[in-house]
C-alpha cells in the first residue's frame, strides 16, 4: 500500500530569466522564468505559451504566512486564479527577496495581482537590472502531497512529472552542478531536470532531489538516485 502524505520545504533551482518591460506596474522589476526545467529538452515544454512563472521584486524580505495570507484573501475577489510563495532569487553572491507567482492565463493578470498586493501594503523593488536569458539560482518554499514509490523514492501526487529521490545531506550547489553533470554523461536516460529540495518532515529536515521527467518510472528514479548516493559516499 502506498503512503501519502503533506509536507513543506523548499526547493533550490537553478533557472534561465528574464525582465519584463510590460504587464506591469511601472518602475517595479519583475523577472520571468523562460524555462521552467532547463535540464528537460524543450521539445516537451512547448504548452508553456502564456506567461510561467514569475518574480515580484521586493523591497524586503516578506514572510511565507505573510504571503499564504495575502494570496488566499485576493483569490477570493479577484477573477484571476493564481498561487503564490515566498522566493529568494541569488545573483552572483547577492540575495534579493520576492513573490513568486503561478498561474497566469495571460500577461495582462500580472499587473492586476502585482496591484492587489501593492494595496495590501507590499512594497516592490524598483527595477535595478536588465535580465535577458540570465541564469541564476531561486529558493522557493512550498507544499507537497508525496507519494511513496519505492524505498527513498516519491511521486508528488500535485506535479504529476515530478519525482522525489532522498539523499542523507544537503549538498552545496557547485558541487551538486558538477556531480549532475557526471551522473548525466553516465546514466541510461539524461533528459530530465534535477534540483535540490529540503522537506521539513517527521519531526526534522530531510534532503531530496526533485527530479521533472514526464512520464517516468521507478527503474529510472532508483537509478538517479543510487548514482548519487555513491558519488555522495566518495565525498566522505
């Protein structure tokens, strides 16, 4: 029998984006994620046409219960249906704080939510930076409905195309970018999209690998997984 849970935590990505000029409330810097899975060859991803997901800039550090809040209250009278969490997006060896938001029909629904967020009291970034096909890395925190597949190995019952693979530890980016990038040259199948993940479950943290591959299996994801774990124990 499955086990099916909920869960919170964040994920660490890293992601081509974007400024956008237009849709929004003038002088604010809002970015665009060009790719949501830059590690998945894109002939897949070509349904995302309207807009993906995007970054309100912040003039500080706003909480995730802050934004829980103030999304669910503007869902309700807004005819746009949208989601939102807290986000950090790092450049270089700086950190700047925003909303990262989902959900858009249509570009125009930016400037619409970015509004009722600004009436609500949130204060946004003046636009600082110019972005075109920049990569950088974003935190987000989110939920998630797991569901167990195998020894160490999850479905997220909400993203039908993503896979969970737990490791013992966090590992630091530069050195999870080079280790993907040498499991990738030796593995049956690269084209997939990996990132990092901390769930807060059981009582305490638990690292993962959130791993996008439409229509996987769970050969596939017990395979991504062993890689790392061996090239994890080397470490020690």
């Amino acid at each position: 029998m499955s086990k099916q849970f909920e869960v919170s935590g964040y994920v660490i990505k890293e992601e081509n984006v974007h400024t956008l000029s237009h849709s929004i409330m003038p002088g604010t810097f809002v970015v665009e994620i060009n790719h949501p899975f830059p590690g998945y060859y894109a002939e897949a991803m070509k349904e995302y046409s309207k807009p993906r997901s995007v970054i309100f800039m912040t003039k500080k550090l706003y909480t995730w219960e802050s934004i829980l809040r103030t999304s669910a209250k503007l869902n309700k009278y807004l005819d746009i249906n949208f989601s939102a969490s807290s986000a950090i997006m790092y450049v270089g060896n700086k950190e700047f704080h925003g909303i990262r938001v989902k959900g858009f029909e249509k570009f125009e629904d930016i400037a619409t939510v970015q509004k009722a967020f600004a009436d609500e009291g949130y204060k946004f970034a003046k636009a600082w930076a110019k972005f075109k096909d920049e990569t950088v890395l974003i935190k987000v925190k989110k939920f998630y409905v797991l569901n167990e597949i195998g020894e160490g190995v999850y479905n997220d019952l909400n993203q039908p195309d993503v896979s969970f693979a737990l490791i013992p530890s966090r590992l630091n980016w530069e050195v999870f970018r080079k280790m993907t990038g040498k499991i990738k040259n030796n593995i049956s199948d690269r084209n997939y999209d990996v990132a990092l993940v901390t769930f807060y479950m059981n009582g305490g943290i638990q690292d993962a690998l959130r791993i996008f591959k439409p229509n996987s299996n769970l050969k596939l994801m017990e395979e991504i997984r062993k890689m790392y774990l061996e090239k994890m124990a080397n470490m020690k």
